[in-house]
C-alpha cells in the first residue's frame, strides 16, 4: 500500500503522538536505507527491498509500539529489556523522550534478522 496510508494513519493522532510517530518514521527511513512504507496488521510497516514486511509501528493512549521482537543480537536485547513486553514487542511511554538511536538500531538488527530468515 502506498505511503499515504501511514500518513492517513499518523494524521488521525493528535499532538505531541503524531510528532512521536513521525519521528520514529524518520528514524526508521534513516536507519535502513531502501525500505518501503505500507500498512499491515492495521499498523504502519516497512517492506525491506526483497518484499518482506520487517517492522510495524503503531500508536497507544499510552505507549507507541514497535515489533515483532528482535529474536537477533543478544547484546541490543539486553538494552532494549526495560522496554520489552512480555512477548518481546518493545513499548515506548509518551511520557518519556523516544530512543530514538535505540530504535533506530533495533531497526537495522530487525532487517538483518528478516534478511536472513
């Protein structure tokens, strides 16, 4: 699906959530050169070059939302653990600032694991 449905679904969110989803968009185009964005599950999500959505996002009254889990590199695990669900999806509370080098890293182990699987 076209980029105007992220869009569509990040306008539907007031500020500061929206600023927050555009960021961890940007982050996310940054970080991993060649992706394509699209919606899947309902969430926004990134196809990498060979067609495989790789990454999801998604807005919370609370939290925004990263997944699937990093099932790759066990030392970006480790520092991703005070944000891990218990099924390994990473939750960002609004009320803190966005790691956005975190995310950003977890993004690039995410394409190497789905790259590779």
């Amino acid at each position: 699906m076209p980029d105007f449905d992220q869009s569509a679904y990040i306008a539907g969110f007031a500020e500061p959530v929206r600023a927050r989803l555009l960021q961890l968009r940007q982050e996310l185009e940054t970080r991993v050169p060649g992706i394509s964005p699209c919606i899947s599950y309902r969430m926004p999500a990134f196809r990498l070059p060979n067609g495989r959505v790789f990454i999801y996002f998604a807005a919370f009254k609370k939290h925004l939302g990263v997944y699937p889990p990093l099932n790759i590199d066990p030392p970006l695990i480790a520092e991703t653990m005070a944000y891990r669900g218990p099924k390994g999806n990473l939750s960002f509370p609004h009320a803190e600032a966005l790691p956005l080098d975190l995310i950003g890293r977890v993004a690039q182990a995410l394409a190497r694991q789905y790259e590779t699987t």
